[in-house]
C-alpha cells in the first residue's frame, strides 16, 4: 500500500512516500519518496530523495504556494525519478492539521465538515491550517477521490484533565473554546512508543518527559500512554523558549506596550513569533548551532539565550515531572534535542538529585533511538527521532486497513 504523508507548514513543505505490506514493520521504514520544499520570496527551493539514493534539487520560479505544490508532486510520477508509475497507485494521503481545536480526538477522513472545522481553525493558527487546507485541496485536484485523512496534532492531548486545560481567566473563556490545545502531539505520542520499544517495556507501564525542541518546543507528560500535561497552550506561543517564539511571557508586558507605546496587537504579534526566542535574544540566529558558535566565540548575548533556553527548559521538565509524580524516561527529539549535546547535557545536570545520570561519552556521539544515560541511573534518557511523516503513514494505514 503506497501512502503519501504531508506535513504541511508557513514557509516549507515535508513529504514522504511510504509503501508498507500486508502488516505494519516494527520499526519506522524509509519512504521510497521523500521531498522538501522551502519558499524564499517568489522561488522555491526543492530537495527530493529516492530509496535508490539518488538526490535532486531544483529552484522553480512560482507565482504562488499553490504553482510550487503542483510542481513538486507531479514529479512523484513525471521526470527523472518518478517513485509511481501514475496517480492512482497512491492509495490514500494523510496530512498533518496543526489545530483540529477539541472537536477530533482520533486521525479521520477527510470530508467536507472536516475541513469546515480546519478552515474554522485557522483563525487561531493561520500559518499552519491554511497551508493544511491548501495541500488537501491540491491533492485532491491531483488525485480524484483518492482517501485523504486529517491526522491531528492537537489530538493526543483531548484528555488531558480539565485542571490542565482550563486557563485560570473568567470560566467564559473555556465555554467559547479558549483552552489549552496543546501541540506536537503526533511526535510526542510516537516517541511515547518508541521509548516503550526501546525499554523493552508496555507504555501502560511507564511515566515519560518528552521534549520536542526544534524550531518549535514543547514538553509533554506522559502518564501510561496518555498525555496528562504540556507546554504549548491555545497556541503555539505558550510554553519554552523557542527559535523565534518568545514562549510565555507576563501578559501585562503586551499591555503596558500597547499603553505606552501605543502597539497593536500585529505588533504584538509579529514580535513575539517572528522576532523574539533565540532569535531575539541572541540577535545572531533562531538555529541553535549558530547561537552556539556565537557563543562559543565570547558572544554574551549568545551565551544568554543558552541560558535561559535551558532555564526554561529544565523549569518546564520540573513541572512536568510534578505533574506525572515521578518518571521513568527522559525523551529528547526533533532537530535540537537530537543534535545538540550541549542543551542535553545542561538540561541534566540539575537532575541528579532524582537519580539521573547522563554518560558523557554517549551523549558527546548524539546517538539516535537508544538510551544515553549510565547504568546505573534511575531515569533513563533517551534520544528519538522525530517521525512525525512515518506516524501520519502509519495512522492512515489503520484507517485504511480497517475500512
């Protein structure tokens, strides 16, 4: 069964192309396909990889997002490396959908309500769902009436108790929907399993810390499969300090600002996602590996954001270990939790009183999906991939399966 995964985002586009047999593989395969498109301006730069190991690259002049998306899966069966040998080998399309709000607790195919309830989102997430819709609505012209399947990123924390999804303002605001959604949900969730795989233990059995921390970060606790507490909130604004997102802030900054100086809330904003984070402390880049040069040079601003990157982080683990009354596993995952030895190492230190103890040589190596913690530590510490396309693969491989 050939499954396409989308992981649609504002200024990129992820693509994986998966053909899985008549039962699911243990472990995450390698997709067949697998594509990124980033867009600077009116050009798009395009990376496609094959399971043959053939590369590609292009750089299309486009007149919108829309041009690009075409372009780039038509190749999936036209030019020099097509991985079908037409459309309708594809059996279904699963899409990543930052922000389902309350309504999806479980991935679902995609119909018309459902993507009245995507389109209704983006009002609070209009980088993310509106890109999501777009890419339905492409693979749709594309392929006919091939399945497609919402997989939701809000989705694994619905069940979160009621005392960590509702915000302490007038209880008007729970009853219009103003709540703790919480994010990343499908990485969390699969290193969730994972983490399981790799104790050799059920995840009913285990108590987890999961960090995602990219460009985007967030904690989540995971208490026997089911995620009982997170950083993000409403949106993707609550919680860590991330590359170019301020996390949380007293909000009577963003009201003294707009008193004092006069700012609006595009403002408001436009700082607090796009130029706040490491980005704005630091003032050199929202990449950790340029903030850690900077640093590594004398840059003091550098040397700061470091820190309170990992303030944050370690007092977000705390909470999130409070939540759970204990745990088991300490996840990093995604871009700077799998590759930074810095931040990991940091982030452990404080730790020790709980019986953690991170092996220096294994975390120096950043090895992915085992266990870089000592022997004899009470809390195992455990690298992951993030696999958010296999996840959505797998999820719509049920689906179909079922039906």
């Amino acid at each position: 069964m050939k499954i396409l995964a989308l992981n649609s985002g504002s200024s990129s586009q992820k693509s994986c192309l998966y053909d899985i047999g008549d039962s699911l593989p243990e472990h995450p395969p390698n997709p067949v396909w697998e594509a990124k498109i980033e867009w600077n301006g009116s050009q798009a730069d395009i990376d496609i990889k094959t399971s043959a190991g053939k590369t590609f690259h292009d750089q299309v002049k486009v007149t919108s997002r829309r041009h690009a998306l075409e372009h780039l899966f038509r190749s999936l069966w036209e030019g020099d490396a097509p991985a079908v040998g037409k459309p309708s080998e594809i059996r279904v399309v699963g899409h990543r959908i930052v922000l389902g709000q309350h309504k999806f607790e479980e991935p679902i195919l995609v119909n018309p309500e459902v993507k009245r309830v995507i389109a209704d989102a983006s009002v609070f997430a209009p980088l993310h769902n509106r890109a999501e819709l777009e890419g339905i609505e492409i693979m749709q012209r594309l392929l006919g009436h091939v399945p497609q399947v919402a997989v939701f990123d809000t989705a694994f924390h619905h069940r979160m108790p009621l005392g960590a999804v509702v915000y302490p303002g007038p209880y008007e605001w729970f009853e219009r929907g103003i709540r703790r959604y919480g994010f990343h949900g499908i990485n969390h969730q699969y290193c969730a399993h994972r983490a399981a795989q790799l104790m050799r233990k059920p995840v009913d059995s285990l108590q987890l810390v999961s960090c995602h921390l990219g460009n985007g970060c967030s904690l989540a606790a995971v208490d026997r499969g089911r995620s009982v507490d997170t950083t993000m909130g409403f949106t993707p604004l609550e919680g860590l300090m991330m590359g170019t997102r301020s996390g949380s802030v007293d909000p009577s900054i963003l009201t003294y600002l707009m008193r004092s100086r006069k700012t609006d809330g595009q403002q408001l904003d436009q700082q607090l996602n796009h130029e706040s984070g490491l980005l704005g402390i630091s003032g050199v880049s929202s990449d950790m590996r340029e903030v850690m040069k900077a640093k590594e040079s004398g840059d003091q601003r550098a040397k700061l954001a470091f820190d309170i990157f990992v303030h944050r982080l370690r007092s977000g683990i705390g909470s999130m270990v409070a939540a759970l009354g204990g745990f088991d596993a300490l996840i990093f995952t995604a871009g700077i939790g799998e590759n930074s030895e810095a931040v990991r190492q940091a982030t452990c230190e404080n730790f020790s009183y709980l019986g953690l103890k991170l092996d220096p040589a294994k975390n120096k190596k950043s090895p992915i999906d085992q266990d870089i913690a000592e022997q004899d530590s009470r809390v195992r510490v455990l690298v992951i991939r993030a696999q958010e396309d296999w996840a959505i693969a797998r999820e719509c491989w049920k689906m179909v399966s079922r039906e």
